[in-house]
C-alpha cells in the first residue's frame, strides 16, 4: 500500500498545500503552515438504515428551555441531540440566558455548564446574582474538547452548553484555540458527539464587527440552529432571532428585558414598540407585521425636511432604503407627493428590522403626514404593499393582523381591499383602499 504523503494545513484560514511554504497561498498569512500526516483509512462497515415509520423514543421529544420565548424561538423546545449555535455582541446577555436555561433544564435532567472564559467561582456568583438554584448543574472551567466530551458523556447529560467556541480546542486540529481550523474541528466533534449521544449541545459564537458569527460559515451549516442575540444601544430589551432552524420556523423572534435579577421574558411586544407620545405627533404611524409565528404592532416614525444643500438624503433605519427610494418615485408619480426637493428620514421603533413589505402603506402614509404636519389618530394602524403601478396590495394573514390590532385596543384600519375580512373584529372600523391616493385620502378623512 503507497504510503499517503503530508498535507501542510494552515491555522488561520484553515487551507491545505501539498508543501510548506513561508506564506499561506490562500489567505496570505506568514508562518501559519503546520504539517499533518493523513490517517490511514479502513474499509467501513455498511450502516445500518432505520424505518421512519416508528414512532420517536421517548428520549427523543423536545423538552422546554424554562423559557416560553426562547422555546418559541425553537420550534416548542430543545430537541435532544440537536446542536445550537448562538451569536451576539460582547454583554448582550449570552452567558445569561444560557446559565438560567441550564439551570431550569438541571431541575429535571443532567447539565454540564462548560465555560473557558470564566471559573467555576465567578461562573458561582453570577448564578447567584440571578437566584438561580443551581445545586444539580455540573460546570466545569475547561478549554480542552476531549475532557468536557468525557464528562458529558459520564454524567450522560441531557445538554451540554459550552461557552464560547473560540475558547475550547482539540488536539487533533493541531493549532491554537479560535484559529479556524480549531473552530471546524471542535465544532465537528461536538456534533458528531451530539447526533451520537442524543445530548443536545448549545455553543456560544463570538460576533465580528459586521454582526455575524466569527469564524467560517461552515459553522453555521454543521449545526442545526442559529439565533442571533440581538440589542439597540442603549436598550434593556434583547431580541433572540432564528436565522436556521433545522426544527422550526425561521426569523422567529423571542423577546427579553435585562434586569437585575437576569432575563425576562417580554410576554407582550407591544410594550417595547408600542411606547408613544401621550399627544399624536405628525409622522407617526403604527403597522401590524408577522415576524415569525405571530403578528407584532409596531410604530414607524417619518420625518420629511426641506433640503438644505446637495443631493437629498434617504435614511431608513429597520427598513430597505432601496425599496423606500421606489416607494417615494410610486408617490410622486400615483399620489402627487413630490418628496424631490426634501430630505426624508424613516426609523422603525425599538431596532427591529421589518424585511417583509406589508410595511410600504404605513410609511407612505406616515411621510405624508410628516409634509403636511397633521398628526394621524393615535388609534389608527394601517398595513398593505405598494406597487409600482400605484395599487395596493394584499399582504398574508391580514385576519390575524387585525384581530391582533383590535386587542390591542386599536379602532380604525386602513388595509388593502383584499384583505378587507367579510366581517371584522367587533369595535373595529376597517377601511379597504385599492389605490395609494384612497389610502391618503381615508388616513386624513380618519384624521378629521
């Protein structure tokens, strides 16, 4: 048998060369090459296929977080032997939550809590400043994969959090912890570890300055989940989005309030985006849209001022500009509302960002109100998308999108004619336009 020749590895970008260089061919860094020798194959053994038929273990069924929106988030809970990948900034909140989901899970099942970054003592006092009774979860301070592999498989823990990725490291990748050839090779084992022992694994990724999770994307296909921690500045809320869920809807959003005593859930959202002035203010507007499973109300604010000099600015912050630079062109040509000579701002309340398109009526109706200093109702909410044509149109789950409003004390709608229900929630108006100039026209008679 031919003796398989050495492969030169870098530790930073992870590519392969057949001979050491000074400098990595692929990411160009300088004395990163390290030599690795190929295992030996052996002739494998055929697997062995399992009919779908069969009902699941009972082992095998998702079981709750101790948190109602981080199991929303989920699918309706953490599935066992499922691998969750869960980025955000540095202080958002990550080891957190993790410490209040382990401890609530170790109530019921055994938990190994293995962090790099801090020891058990501080790991013991921060448990404490939460009250979280934390007698029965295992935490371990441990950089090393094979060890924190080997107590969780000893104590058979139900989960396995490890906190962070960048911190833990394998012997058989061969460079230090966070290069990126550590990161695919531990996170490889954890969830062959995973898919093997049923134990379902939640890792911690670190961000870059452009907000996603350090390190390949590889990453983020190898798991079955990805939730992204997210926060405005400033903000004691904290959103948990679902970008991948091998279990579950994506774009899923779970909410919290940071407070002295841990993470709290926010039952209700409209709490956070629903905050307004006690008096309508010109360019105020509250829209219903469909993150995830449920429907949120959430208000936009427009401002529209005379140009000072240049070019005019488009600013939207939450939302698409290119799709309100075409929504403002829809307006001057449907709706005689030239916006060419002003500077236009838009911001969606509370740092959500809205990526469907039932938002385009509101903000046009919001920009008009801003030009023309006329404050719409405080009880008015409108949803439906634009056309290029000037029409409106329908958006999905208009019925609950209404209903949703009604309960939250909301009287007055202006939704495209599609989605005009036969009869609509008791105590509220709705009004169906076709056109963007109907949709102006009922906002100010609305107004009046």
């Amino acid at each position: 048998m031919a003796r398989p020749n050495a492969v030169f590895v870098c530790g930073s970008c992870g590519g392969e060369t057949l001979k050491w260089q000074g400098q990595c061919p692929l990411c160009g860094e300088w004395n990163s090459l390290e030599q690795r020798n190929p295992a030996r194959t052996r002739p494998a053994a055929p697997a062995a296929a399992v009919s779908l038929g069969r009902p699941p273990a009972e082992d095998a069924r998702r079981f709750g977080s101790g948190q109602a929106e981080l199991d929303r988030v989920l699918g309706g809970g953490i599935v066992p032997g499922s691998v969750i990948l869960l980025g955000g900034d540095p202080g958002i909140g990550k080891s957190t939550l993790l410490l209040q989901v382990a401890a609530r899970v170790a109530a019921s099942r055994p938990v190994i809590y293995a962090s790099g970054e801090e020891s058990v003592a501080q790991i013991g006092l921060r448990a404490q400043r939460l009250a979280l009774t934390a007698g029965a979860l295992g935490v371990v301070a441990d950089t090393d994969l094979a060890s924190i592999l080997a107590l969780a498989a000893e104590r058979r823990a139900a989960v396995l959090v490890i906190d962070s990725i960048q911190t833990v490291q394998s012997g058989s990748a061969g460079a230090g912890a966070g290069a990126v050839s550590q990161l695919r090779e531990c996170t490889a084992q954890l969830v062959r570890y995973a898919k093997s022992s049923g134990t379902a694994v939640i890792i911690v990724g670190h961000v870059t300055k452009e907000g996603t999770i350090a390190g390949p994307r590889l990453l983020e296909h190898l798991v079955d989940t990805v939730l992204y921690f997210e926060s405005e500045a400033g903000s004691r809320y904290r959103i948990v989005r679902a970008t991948k869920n091998r279990f579950g809807a994506v774009n899923e959003l779970g909410f919290f309030a940071m407070s002295a005593s841990g993470l709290k859930e926010v039952r209700n959202p409209a709490a956070i985006f629903l905050s307004r002035a006690a008096q309508p203010a010109a360019g105020s507007v509250v829209t219903v849209t469909r993150e995830g499973g449920r429907p949120l109300l959430i208000e936009l604010q427009a401002l529209v001022d005379r140009m000072r000099f240049g070019a005019p600015r488009r600013i939207a912050q939450g939302l698409d500009a290119n799709r309100l630079a075409m929504l403002l062109a829809a307006a001057n040509r449907h709706a005689d509302m030239s916006l060419q000579e002003h500077d236009v701002f838009v911001n969606v309340v509370g740092g959500i960002q809205i990526t469907e398109t039932a938002w385009d009526l509101p903000v046009l109706i919001a920009l008009a109100s801003s030009l023309k200093g006329r404050a719409l109702p405080a009880q008015l909410v409108a949803f439906g998308e634009l056309g290029l044509t000037g029409e409106v149109r329908p958006v999905a789950y208009g019925d609950e999108r209404l209903r949703e409003a009604c309960t939250q004390g909301f009287r007055v709608a202006i939704v495209p004619r599609d989605n005009a229900p036969r009869k609509p929630p008791a105590g509220l108006t709705v009004l169906a336009v076709a056109r963007v100039g109907e949709a102006l026209e009922a906002a100010f008679t609305a107004s009046a």
